[in-house]
C-alpha cells in the first residue's frame, strides 16, 4: 500500500511540475504596425496607394543594397532603418511611450537617450533615464556585459558598459549598455505585460538614416539580447507573426505572438531547420531546396551547410539568384496569359497589363524546403500592383537570396530557437482578428 501510494504521490508531483511550468510560460501577442499603415507615423495621407507601393519596392531595393555577407564588424547586413514594420512598447518606470523599427536581423533593442552627444531628429521625446526609477546602467563585471560582441568598458574613465553597433548602411548607435523594465501591450489580456531588467542600449550618439518618427530599433535576431532572445526564458523561445496583405484594400493589423502563440502546430504547417549563420549568427536563415511552376522545377543553388536564403520581414521583395530568378521569369511569360508591358517602377522587370475588373490568372509557386515541407505562393506573394492597370513581378535577383514580406504575406512563420527550426503554415492571416 505505501509503495502504491508513493507511486501516486511521485506521479501527482510530477503533473504538478508540468502544470506549473506550463503556467510559467507567457503567452501574448503584440501588434505589428506596417510604415504604410495609417496607424503609422511614416503615413502620409497625400500619398496614393500606389505611390506608397513604388516607395516600398524602392526601400527594399535600398536595403538589399547594403547587403555585405564579409563585413565581420557590422550587425546588421541589411538597414533596418528602412524597415517595414514598428512596434509600440513603453520603458521605464514611470512608463514612456517608444516606436521601435522591428527587425528581425539585429541582436539588441536601442533607443536614443538623453543626454544626447550626437542624435537624429526624433519626434517624440527622447527617453531620459535620470527619470525612471527602474534605470540601472550595466557594470563592466556583469555577464550582460562580458558575453557580447558589441560592448566595451573603459575601466580608467568609467566602470560601466558601454556599446557600439554599426549597420550595413553605415549608421551606428553607441552608448550605455543598460538594464530597463520594458513592457509590452498584449492585444489579448488587452494590459501592458511589463519585463523587469531587460538588456537596452541607450543612445547617445546615433548617426545615419534613421528615421524622425522612430525612436531606435526592436532587434528581433537570433541573439541572447534581442527581444525574441530575453524572453525566451518566459516564452520557451518560439514567436510568429502572420502579415496580413497590405497592398490590396483595407489593410488588416497584424500580429507578433510569444510563447503558447508563437507555436505553429497547425495540421497542415511544414517546418525546416533554422541554420545559424556563422559569419551572421543573428539572423534567419534556411534551406530553400527548389521552386516550381506547374511541372518545371528550379533548382536553388547550394551552400555548403549554410542556409541559402535569408527569412526578412524588413524587405518588401523577395530576392532570387540569377539563375533562379531567370527561370522564375521564362516560366511567368511562359505561363500567363496577359500582354507585356512596361515597368512604371524602376527595378521591377516582368509586367503584365490588366483590365480592371477582368480576372486573370497567376500559377501558384511552390517552395520547397529543406526537409520536404512545400510552401504555396499564390499571386499575393508574387504579384504587386503597380498601377490600376499594370501588375509586376515582386522578385528580384540578387547575390543574397532574400524571403521578402510581400511572399510572407498570409503565411504564419513561426520560430522556434529552442530546437532551431522554422515552421510555415499557409493560411488566412485576417482570420484571427
């Protein structure tokens, strides 16, 4: 009888356990606001809607161009300056209201800080940590600061830690390295979800193109302290956004969830091996074995044991190389039956002229990666209206194969940095509003 008992009793502990760290784990979602979103500071409402789409196809071009895979001392290979989404959050306590650009490419969250050396023009106040309660700079001896690239300490002129990241664009931002409560407005408890002590910049000297509107970066990369890294303790280290379409009609929010949300166990959903880049361990990057159009199959190039193509929420179109684009594009002409014509935006190749209100006919492509999950390209992922009457090719090729939003749009990624793998599930990303 007391053996059964224990039995139970160490059975009933162990339930306990997962119960609890199943409690444990936060679960929330934030929204993720599109540069082109009226909810945006970048929006401009004297803008057309087709104005505001050459101004994206022109940004990714600009990003893609900053793009040095040899560079060792850059953080990020891309801009984020030009970015594609932002996210609210609020630091300090009291709390003061933050836009950061989210990019999924860099390893740390910054912002500017007073007192300012050297700053760009911000629209909203800029932070001053002299006022928060919760403010406390990094000393040189914490592991915070002896465990990352980007910091430094001076111990003959001061005993705390400083940063330095430089981009690819050559902006830069330095200054402290610091400890903040920053929180984060759960659009599903629909309170702010507050994270004591995690790792900031705050910048005292930020130089380059850096928007006015924003206020520093939301790193989301592959790094211990970026936003996605720090709460990985609390999130089990899995979040997924779903990018609702944002060039054809009335724009949808979209979505960035954590923990139990960020998990993309959908039946249907197909994942690959995230591979961890050794020359840029920050960002995403994953085997894309080949793309199909009906019954031709375009081979992607290989790259040793290193990931192929880069997953960027950031760029607005997605990057092929040469030989893959060239096929891509044999088969689009080959494939729809529409006239050609020429581009009205500079640096998309492949048009086709429309009838408004006529349908046409866009072949689905087909993704195939590593591991033998397939993803589906349908004509949102492929096609962008340029004009009332014109539709381009959203592809580009480049010498850096780049997974672009626009080819993410209705598709859920998730990732999970516990097991290193990346999850797609095709879907209907206005569905969970």
């Amino acid at each position: 009888m007391l053996l059964r008992y224990s039995s139970f009793l160490i059975v009933f502990v162990f339930l306990q356990h997962i119960s609890f760290s199943k409690a444990l784990k936060s679960s929330f979602r934030v929204e993720m606001i599109h540069r082109d979103s009226p909810k945006s500071p970048f929006y401009r409402p004297t803008e057309t809607h087709f104005q505001r789409v050459e101004n994206a196809i022109l940004r990714s071009i600009h990003r893609a161009n900053y793009f040095k895979l040899d560079s060792h001392d850059v953080e990020s290979t891309i801009t984020p300056a030009l970015g594609e989404y932002l996210l609210n959050y609020s630091v300090g306590t009291p709390p003061v209201q933050i836009l950061g650009i989210v990019d999924t490419g860099s390893s740390l969250i910054w912002m500017q800080c007073q007192p300012c050396k050297e700053c760009y023009k911000q629209d909203r106040p800029i932070f001053d940590p002299s006022t928060s309660r919760t403010y406390n700079s990094i000393p040189c001896v914490a592991a915070e600061c002896l465990n990352d690239t980007h910091t430094s300490c001076d111990f003959n002129n001061r005993e705390h830690c400083t940063y330095k990241v430089s981009y690819g664009d050559g902006s830069t931002t330095e200054g402290d390295f610091s400890w903040e409560t920053i929180s984060l407005y759960s659009s599903i408890k629909d309170v702010p979800v507050a994270f004591p002590k995690t790792v900031i910049g705050c910048g005292h000297n930020n130089v380059g193109i850096f928007g006015e509107q924003s206020s520093g970066i939301v790193g989301l990369g592959n790094g211990p302290f970026s936003l996605a890294g720090q709460l990985k303790p609390k999130t089990g280290g899995t979040f997924s956004y779903c990018l609702t379409p944002m060039y054809q009609g009335d724009p949808k929010p979209s979505y960035l969830h954590f923990g139990d949300r960020g998990e993309v166990t959908v039946e249907g959903a197909v994942s690959t091996p995230l591979i961890i880049s050794k020359v840029r361990p920050s960002m995403y990057f994953v085997v894309m074995e080949a793309i199909s159009v009906g019954s031709k199959r375009i081979e992607f190039p290989r790259n040793g044991e290193d990931g192929n193509i880069l997953i960027d929420s950031g760029a607005t179109m997605t990057y092929l190389p040469d030989e893959v684009y060239s096929s891509l594009e044999g088969e689009m002409v080959n494939s729809v039956k529409l006239p050609r014509t020429n581009s009205p935006i500079k640096g998309l190749r492949l048009c086709f002229a429309i009838t408004p209100g006529e349908e046409y006919h866009i072949p689905i492509v087909y993704a195939h990666f590593k591991g033998g999950g397939t993803v589906k390209w349908y004509n949102i992922n492929t096609f962008v209206k340029a004009t009332e009457t014109v539709i381009c090719l959203a592809f580009r090729s480049g010498s850096q194969a780049i997974f672009g939003n626009l080819a993410q749009q209705d598709i859920l990624v998730g990732y999970d940095t516990q097991h290193n793998t990346v999850t797609f599930l095709n879907t209907d990303c206005t569905s969970e509003l």
